[in-house]
C-alpha cells in the first residue's frame, strides 16, 4: 500500500468524493464507504480534486437537473427512511424529506455540471454495484473554472467503451463502475 | 429486541447530519482556514472531518434523558480512551483495529457513540439504547453490522 493511498479500513470508515471524466463527461462518484479504483487512489489529488470542485459556481439551475426517480424511490420504499417515522411527521412529508436528503449531495454535484454516482448497497462495502443518481439534462459548455479543472493533471481521463452516458437515466443503474475504471487504461 | 431510544435522540442524530454535511463541506471548500474555524467552534466539530463517515449513530442510556451521543465510524486512534468494559467485549471479536466480519474492529460508529455515552455515565453495556445508523450523505438507514450486533446485542429484525 502506498503512502500516498488512502488504506482500505480508511475507505471503509468514509464516503469519499471522486471524480474522472469517462468518455468525455465530468463524473463524480460518492464511494459510500466502498473501495476507490487504485488507479484514482492518491490522497494529494483526491483532496485537491474537492477543493476545486466544491469552491466551483453552478453551470446549472435545478429544473435544467435530471434526477433517477425509479431508483430513488425503490431506495426510499425498501425501508431506507422507515426511522423518520420516529419523528412523528405525516407520511408524504417523510416521503418528501427523504428523497431532499437522497438529493441533496448528488444534486449539487449535477449543478456543477457532474454526472453524479451513488453507491447501491453502501450496508457492503465489497458491493461492486453504482447507479446515476442526478446528471445534467443537456450539454452546456463548462464555465471557464470548470473547464481548467477539467484540463488540469487532477482529474483523470478514461474511455470505457461499454458505458454509453446518453442511454436513458433509469437505466444507468448496477454498473460495476470501480471494476470497469480498472480495467480500462487512462487516457494518455 | 432492539432497546427503543427517544425520538430527542433521532433528532439530534440529524442534526449532528447536518453539522457534519456543512462541516465537511466547508473545509473541503477553504481548507485549512475552515478547518482551524471549525475546529474551535464547538465540542463535535473538533476533530478534522475532511470525509464524511461511512455512518453515524445516536446513542443514549435507555429510559433516560441523560447520556447522549452522536457519533461517527473513524478507524479506533484512541484505544486508551476505550471504556474497559467496551474494550473487553470487544477484544472478543479480535484486536482493536484489526478486521473481524469484514469491518474494523472498533471503528463503528455505534462503538465511539457507546464509548462516550459509557465514559461518561459509568454505566454499562447493557443500558444503552441505539438509533438505527444512518449514511450521513444520504440520510438512508443500513443495518447494524455482525461485530455490532455481536458487541451490544442489537438486531436487525
């Protein structure tokens, strides 16, 4: 294990931010307390990659945000939320309380003009499986700070050929995306 | 049986959320200024969060409005500090710091929260009450991992 790596028990103990830009579109993945792909795991970069992109504006505005309702709210009905009945409120206000803390983190990347990435099952971390949670509805051209993180030696360029972004956003789900950024080389 | 906890713990629990989502998200925004900001602020906020944890948990004394904790998973620094009677139940799934289940013995959030609730209170194992754990990002509940259930008899059911 490197220095320069975060260590497995790290990982497994946080919900570290990433990004890449695969075939060409900015992504950031939530790792959820999973493992992150060796080949993004340096810790310099990683926190250098948050300090750019958390102090970036938003290129988008909510409504121009598409959202993975479908499997959001399988999320929601499998039980994820049932503690917010401890809280004695009316049952579509938990509804609506639940999909806002579900949102909110991958809303704002999605804002910043990122696909954003959720973990499936974060209860495992050896669950290989991601889905979309919130993307960008169109393509605008990135504001000129996002454009140099984007150029920038901080963020890693990867073709993965089998990923085709522009399929429709509820099918964008049970994609082993750690395997398959492995198992693609960088783009030199 | 799960002990039930008060509805005052869940809702410290999101709030320390809270804490920790604007925590995390002001330092990764200013760094070190944030940082030596929020270190001070108060109490919670001391340690460096740069990452939100993988979970975070509320504990208190069962039947009680006194020990309360919300706490987070963090790999286990601060063995000495560990209640002795936590640090006994846990050394039977294996050392402090090493895996067991496939998680880090002693790392959990339900570990550092009954460690506070236990040092402070004198009081053992068998009085605490737990939330269920939550995701901090997302707010979703997961379930109590097998060295948890193990240490502190909680299930899932």
């Amino acid at each position: 294990m490197n220095k320069q790596q975060y260590t497995k028990d790290y990982m497994q103990t946080h919900d570290i931010d990433y990004f890449c830009i695969i075939n060409g579109v900015p992504v950031h993945i939530a790792s959820e307390g999973g493992r992150i792909p060796d080949i993004l795991n340096n810790k310099e970069i990683l926190q250098e990659q948050c300090h750019w992109v958390y102090g970036l504006p938003d290129t988008y505005n909510n409504n121009e945000i598409q959202t993975n309702d479908n499997k959001i709210e399988e999320i929601i009905n499998d039980g994820g939320y049932e503690y917010l009945t401890e809280l004695e409120l009316e049952q579509s206000k938990r509804h609506d309380i639940a999909k806002e803390m579900y949102y909110s983190s991958f809303i704002k990347m999605a804002q910043k003009g990122f696909y954003s990435f959720g973990k499936s099952n974060p209860d495992n971390p050896e669950d290989p499986y991601y889905h979309i949670v919130a993307r960008p509805q169109s393509f605008k051209r990135p504001a000129s700070l996002l454009s140099s993180f984007l150029e920038s030696d901080y963020i890693q360029k990867i073709s993965i050929p089998e990923l085709d972004f522009d399929k429709d956003i509820s099918s964008l789900v049970n994609l082993k995306l750690v395997e398959l950024i492995e198992s693609n080389q960088p783009d030199s | 049986m799960n002990k039930k906890c008060s509805n005052a713990l869940y809702k410290a629990l999101l709030a320390y959320r809270e804490t920790i989502i604007n925590t995390v998200r002001e330092i990764k925004k200013n760094d070190k200024k944030a940082y030596k900001k929020n270190k001070c602020k108060k109490k919670t906020d001391r340690d460096y969060i740069k990452h939100y944890p993988a979970a975070i948990v509320g504990c208190e004394r069962y039947r009680s409005s006194k020990g309360r904790n919300c706490n987070r998973s963090q790999i286990p620094t601060n063995i000495r500090d560990f209640n002795p009677e936590l640090k006994r139940e846990l050394e039977k799934l294996g050392p402090i710091g090493t895996k067991a289940n496939s998680n880090v013995i002693g790392g959990c959030a339900e570990v550092h929260a009954a460690n506070k609730v236990m040092n402070h209170h004198k009081k053992g194992l068998n009085t605490l009450a737990f939330t269920v754990t939550l995701s901090p990002r997302t707010g979703r509940q997961k379930p109590y991992c097998r060295n948890c259930q193990l240490t502190f008899g909680l299930s899932n059911e």
